[in-house]
C-alpha cells in the first residue's frame, strides 16, 4: 500500500526524517519496500499483512506512526447527522450486508478537483476520475472504509441488496460486461443491476458532469460474500481488497461524514438526509495480561509505567488488576489484538526488537529419528533401490478403490484429485511405477519413507512407514530387499507368516514375536488393472516406529580367514509347503559350519509332479579355526540331505 507524508500531517506533524519513521516501521515489523520524494512529498510504498486491516487507512496509519515515535494521538472521529429520508431499502439476507446506508445531497456541481485533491490521490496510486468520486476515493484512503456514489437520477425505483440472478448481466465502470451467478452480490434497482456490492459499481448509473442529484452508499458486507463474488467476477478494487479484510463501524461513520462535508464544500448542494437499515453491535474485548508471563516471553523485565505507555500509545484503555496483572482494552479498529500474547507482541515490537536480550533458549532434548532415517536411506541406495517422494495428498476415489476406509478428508480441498490424506504408501508407489513403465523403465525398484495418516475413533493418528515397490523383476527380490533391511537392523527372530491382504496375493506378514512389522506381497490383478499397470507390483510397507525400536546395536566379531567350501542341493518341495521350512532343517543341521544358502535355479517342468516345485540351493560352509577338509564337508552335507529327503513333501533329485 501507498500512502504520504502530506496526508499523515493531516492527523499530526512528526518531526522526524522521513527515513527515520521508514526505519521504525520496518523494526516495528510494517516493512517499507521504498520511500521516494516527490513534489515536496515523501511518498511510502508498505507491505499490510492480513491481519492488520487497521493499515489500510491513513489514520490507522497516522496511530501506528505515532506509537513508534512514542507519542500518542488523540483523534476525534466525525459521525454523520442523518435527517429521516423517504427512500425504500430492502436487504435480502442480513448475514450478507449487516449494515446498509444510503444518504443523498441534491443540487451538485461537479467541478474540476482541487489540485491538492487530486494530488493526495495520484501518489497513494489512484488516478482521478471526477470531483465526487475523487472524494470518495480520498475519504476511504483517509478513513479506511470504502463507499459508492450513485448518480440518483438514473436509479429507477427501490434499491435493493441481493444475490445475483443466474447469468444476469452487468457492466462494470471498467467496461467489461460480465455474467453474474447467485455467488454474486448485488446493489439493484427495479429494472436492472447498478453495482457489484463491495466491489464495483455500474456504467449504468455513474457519476459523470451532468450529475445533480447523489446517492452515497456506505455498508458493511460479509467479507466471504465478497471474496467469492469478487474471484468470480474476475475484477479486484481497492474497495474489495479492504471489505474482504476488515471495515469498522466508526470509521464508516467517519468515511461517510467526511464525504458529505467534502462534497458540499467542493461541490455545493443540499443535505437531504439518510436511512440506515440494519445494525452492527461494536464488540468490547478486554485482556489480562500477566507482567511476570511477559518477562518470561521477552526475556527482560520492563517497569509497568512503560509498559502502559507503550499500550496507550496503540490506543489501548489499560487499567491496573492486581500488582503483577493488568486489563487491556484495544482500540476498536485493531481487531487483530485477542489474547494476552498479542499484547506482548505489541509490547515487544513497538519498544524494539532490537533491544531485546539475545538468549539461547532452554529446549529439552529430544528423541531425535533424523541419524536413522538416514542411515536407513543410505542402505537401501546400496541394494541399489531408488528414493521416491509423492504427495500426501490424495484422491479419495483412489482410496475407495482400494477398500480403504478410516480416512481423513479435506474440508476445502483445492482439487477434486487432492482431498484426502493417504493411508498407505500404495498409491504413491503404484503412481510412479506407472510413470516409469510408461517411459519404457522396464524394471523398477524404487522406495519411500512418509507419514501415513489413520482416523481412530475420536483422533487422528499420524505415524512414519517405509514403502518398497519392485517391478519388472522375479518376486524373491521384495522378501529379499526386507530380509536385507532387517538384517541390517540388526533384527533377528523375526517370522513370515502366510496372510489373507486387501489388495494383494500371497502376502505375508512380518512378524517379531507379537509386533507386526509390516508385510508384502504382490498387487492383486483386478487393483492392477484398474490403476492401468503394465506389470506386477510387488509391495512392502514397514512400520518405521516399530524397526527403530526393534533394531540392535551392532556387534562385531572376526571373520574368518579361512576359504569357504560350497555344494549344492537338488530338490523337489510341494508348492504348499513353505520354503522357511526347508531353511530351518538347514539352520538347526549345519549350525556353526553355516556361512549361509542361496536358491539358484527353481525349476517346475515335466520331469517333477506338478503339484511339485523343483529348487537347487547352494550351500555355503566355513569355519573361523581351521580350513575345512572336503571329507568333513561331504559328511555333513550328506547328513543335510537325509534331514531334507525324510521331510514328508519334499525329495532330492
């Protein structure tokens, strides 16, 4: 926002440099982007935060300049005398337009603005028009609250404030014609739409030189109602940007009266009077705030009397509640004051923040994940899987499509593809597998560490899991990449156990004593399919929380320095019994001997059953004292294969 020096003197005369009162601003936390001079004026350019409505207003301005310059001001605000007026006003729907006046003054002459008018205008960066509208425009940037002035001789009949008819037309004083909908809020006559209410008014009953007779509008609007009738309207003013904001009572007062003095002054004409229909009941907060609470937030004690100085000179009503406590009233247009901290906030920035000590503060330590989270990714770059990131926002169709069902929806989702919170990392991995076959990336393995999110009864529950997809190779390769993972964690004793999963077909699930780990599986083929995937999907989804309390520390012990002896094992196993069985003879047979055991061939063909699965493993033995002789080794492999070949299901081939 622009405003001027020039126009703050016309509240009061600070005698500081002009860069001196942009300095105080900025550390007052108002950044002033630039300060130039121009015709014997100093002109600001701010950035307003939302919060702070009260800016947008040379007065508010003027009381925010003061209070950093440690003065206080005084201002008397003007309200209007309304003589009754014969003039029907009907508003639709109150929550839309809680307060609407209409004063006219009759017998006008609109003359040429005054120089100095016209000046005030330019350099806040608003261009003159006609003397009437100048002055409108020159009481809202003065005051704050915008207003619309009708030519009164081309309104035919009642006004009224309502919604929009749908499609009904309108043109604008930009001379574009746009079609409104019911989202639309509208000031209308009996024949047709005048202005876009808070917005925009009508070429159909502007105020041009052959006006004579107005009608001065002033109201407050629900700034929703604005804001959507504005983004669909496609226009942005300097009206809706402050009625989607904040507009206050008393300044709509002081708005009106100042236009009215202004006009009859410049312009000639008669009082006739106004009508007011509904009504704003101002609202009346006040807020203790605690002095040793506010020594504990700044970090330094400051004396009440400064204290109290600081709040008066923001407008503040401050009385003394008890020797540590005192009770705040904040000025009426700074809506933005609402709780104790706020007014240690104001406290803070208008002494300086740069005045305050600089202190390390106190945190209690935490449990830190981040060292593992780390070294987890570390190791799964190493077996050679890529890191994914997608989105935890997704579509809700997606989760019904896979059965999901405790999920968290969002209230104002900004597209229809993100409204939900995901639930597994499942669709994330299913979206960029899909991409990367499609760019003929024929083999993928990818994963992903991210938070999940769960609707339990009354709470929501938001927990960290790790996802492993593998595509495009054999299905061994997502039992491996976990067995590698657990083993790296240093996690032992843990189980696959055969699982019946939504979604998937021979799933396991990975269990350490009574904690499920997580589990895998392959995609089934209707979910597949429906998701357009060109091959199968195995996945595994790891709870994060569980692996970091599961995992151990590492230890170490000497390897050996002895050759290792390798045979292999021919077998034959029926497809129903699981291969964990056939690790656990070799684990309790081998024993310290065992280095490990692979599976290199898998063979299903005419020359087993074929209820019958074909398997040759390679056996890996070694010993820490001494190098092992062959005879040794064949003794107990051929121990190893009797084992085996007496197990009921199985024979050697």
């Amino acid at each position: 926002m622009k405003f001027t020096l020039n126009f703050i003197k016309e509240f009061f005369d600070p005698k500081e440099k002009p860069s001196c009162i942009a300095e105080k601003l900025t550390l007052a936390g108002i950044e002033v982007e630039s300060l130039t001079e121009e015709n014997d004026d100093w002109i600001f350019q701010i950035e307003v935060t939302s919060n702070r409505a009260d800016l947008l207003s040379i007065f508010g301005l003027a009381n925010e300049i003061a209070a950093v310059l440690g003065k206080q001001l005084k201002i008397k605000i003007p309200s209007p005398k309304l003589p009754p007026l014969d003039i029907n006003l009907f508003v639709e729907d109150k929550k839309d337009c809680p307060l609407y006046i209409a004063s006219i003054i009759k017998g006008i002459k609109v003359r040429k603005t005054p120089s100095w008018l016209k000046e005030r205008l330019l350099n806040c960066g608003i261009n003159s028009v006609n003397c009437v509208v100048d002055i409108g425009n020159y009481s809202m940037l003065k005051w704050g609250h915008p207003l619309h002035i009708f030519d009164l001789d081309k309104i035919e009949g009642d006004i009224f404030i309502r919604r929009a008819k749908d499609k009904e037309s309108f043109l604008g004083l930009d001379n574009k014609e746009r079609e409104l909908s019911p989202s639309n809020l509208v000031i209308a006559d009996n024949k047709k739409v005048i202005a876009l209410a808070g917005i925009i008014g009508g070429e159909n009953s502007c105020v041009d030189e052959n006006t004579r007779n107005i009608l001065i509008e002033t109201a407050i609007f629900s700034p929703l109602v604005i804001r959507k009738s504005r983004q669909n309207a496609g226009v942005s003013t300097e009206s809706s940007y402050r009625f989607e904001r904040k507009v206050f009572l008393r300044l709509l007062e002081a708005t009106l009266s100042s236009t009215i003095n202004l006009i009859l002054e410049l312009c000639g004409g008669d009082f006739v009077g106004g009508k007011k229909v509904g009504r704003i009941i101002p609202s009346s907060r006040r807020i203790k705030a605690n002095l040793s609470s506010l020594e504990r937030h700044l970090g330094v004690k400051l004396p009440l009397k400064e204290v109290k100085e600081i709040l008066k000179n923001l407008g503040c009503q401050v009385s003394l509640k008890s020797k540590d406590t005192i009770e705040v009233k904040p000025p009426f247009f700074r809506d933005d004051l609402k709780e104790e901290v706020d007014i240690f906030e104001e406290v803070a920035r208008i002494r300086g923040y740069d005045k305050l000590p600089s202190k390390i503060p106190f945190i209690l330590p935490q449990k830190d994940n981040f060292d593992f989270l780390v070294s987890l990714k570390e190791f799964l770059v190493r077996l050679g899987l890529k890191e994914i990131i997608t989105y935890s926002i997704v579509a809700r169709d997606d989760l019904e499509t896979l059965g999901e069902k405790n999920f968290i929806r969002i209230i104002n989702p900004l597209r229809k593809e993100e409204d939900c919170l995901r639930t597994s990392l499942l669709l994330g991995m299913i979206s960029v597998v899909k991409y990367n076959l499609n760019q003929q990336n024929e083999v993928g393995e990818f994963f992903e560490v991210a938070h999940l999110y769960q609707k339990k009864n009354s709470h929501f529950e938001e927990k960290p899991f790790l996802g492993i997809g593998v595509a495009g190779k054999d299905p061994s390769y997502i039992k491996a990449y976990v067995e590698e993972l657990l083993k790296f964690l240093n996690i032992s004793n843990y189980r696959f156990e055969d699982v019946s999963l939504r979604n998937f077909t021979n799933a396991l699930q990975i269990f350490k004593e009574d904690k499920v780990l997580g589990f895998l599986g392959k995609l089934d083929k209707k979910i597949r399919e429906s998701f357009q995937l060109k091959k199968e999907l195995f996945f595994a989804q790891l709870n994060l929380s569980l692996l970091e309390e599961e995992r151990k520390e590492k230890q170490f012990k000497p390897f050996s320095f002895y050759p290792k002896v390798s045979r292999d094992i021919s077998l034959a196993k029926r497809k129903d019994i699981p291969f964990k069985n056939i690790a656990k003879i070799i684990e309790d047979n081998v024993k310290e001997l065992l280095e490990g055991f692979e599976i290199i061939d898998i063979y299903q063909g005419e020359k087993i059953p074929q209820e019958f699965m074909g398997i040759t493993l390679r056996i890996h033995y070694r010993s820490l004292q001494k190098t092992l002789e062959a005879e040794e080794v064949d003794f107990l492999h051929n121990q190893l294969r009797k084992k085996l070949e007496e197990k009921e299901g199985i024979f050697l081939r």
